[in-house]
C-alpha cells in the first residue's frame, strides 16, 4: 500500500504481536522491545512461536 518499513526490509510475515487497551501502554511497550537486543527480541518471539510461523490469519 505505501512504501515503508515492510518493503525497506522485506517484511513478509507476522510472527509476533501485543494486544493492549491503551495506546499509551502499548507505545511504552514498544519502545521497551525496541530498546532491547536482537537476542532478547528473538527470545521474546521464540516463546510463543518457536518454528516463526506467520500468524496474520490468527488475528
């Protein structure tokens, strides 16, 4: 739809996500994993979806 993230680095599936009420939480959340190493986000996706399978269809 718009050139961005996804194309820049080739996004192709959903292999995590955080459901929130507040956008206020969910940005402070954000920025907490974002601010985290590749390791730990790896680790992070990989307790809940071991085989990064996409999860788009799930939502």
């Amino acid at each position: 739809m718009v050139d961005g993230f996804t194309k820049k680095y080739e996004v192709t599936k959903l292999v995590y996500y955080e459901i929130f009420d507040s956008i206020t939480n969910a940005i402070v959340r954000e920025k907490q994993i974002k601010a985290g190493s590749r390791k730990r986000k790896l680790q992070l996706i990989q307790s809940s979806n071991p085989s990064f399978k996409d999860i788009y269809n799930e939502l």
